[in-house]
C-alpha cells in the first residue's frame, strides 16, 4: 500500500501517532506529512532487506515529530525532512 497524509494537530492536545508498516510517527503540536511509498533513493528513510520495496518519508513544517523506524528514533523539527 502507498499513500500520503498530511496532518496538523494542536499542541498539548494529547497523544497523537501515525501508524505505518514501516514505523510510527508520534506527535508533538505540529504540521507533517508523511508518505508511504515505493523506494527509489533519495531522502526517505530505508532499512532491512524486508522493507526495501518501500520508503517512508516525513517532512515537518511547524513543531516536531518524534519517528521510530526500523528499532530507532528520529526526531524531526520545522523545516526538515527524513
């Protein structure tokens, strides 16, 4: 499956994650996009052999988000994307 969504979630509005079948995408008050889809290079975060036909890619544009993927955790901040 591919896909994108785009969220905006207020601060301190509780708990707030994306789910994915190549990792979790947790929330801190902010303004993301994340895509889900087939790997070709670039930027988005790649891994084991298992999940090499797919690629997960966030972008942040205001706050952060916390990514773990592949048994590590990214944190991300406006303006950069992984």
């Amino acid at each position: 499956m591919e896909g994108e969504i785009r969220c905006e979630v207020e601060p301190k509005v509780g708990f707030f994650d994306v789910f994915t079948e190549l990792g979790v995408i947790s929330v801190h008050g902010t303004k993301f996009t994340v895509q889900l889809k087939a790997r070709e290079g670039g930027q988005a975060m790649g891994g084991s052999k298992r999940k090499a036909a797919r690629a997960l890619a966030v972008a942040v544009t205001v706050g952060a988000v916390s990514v773990n993927y592949d048994g590590r955790e990214y944190r991300l901040t406006a303006g950069q994307s992984k």
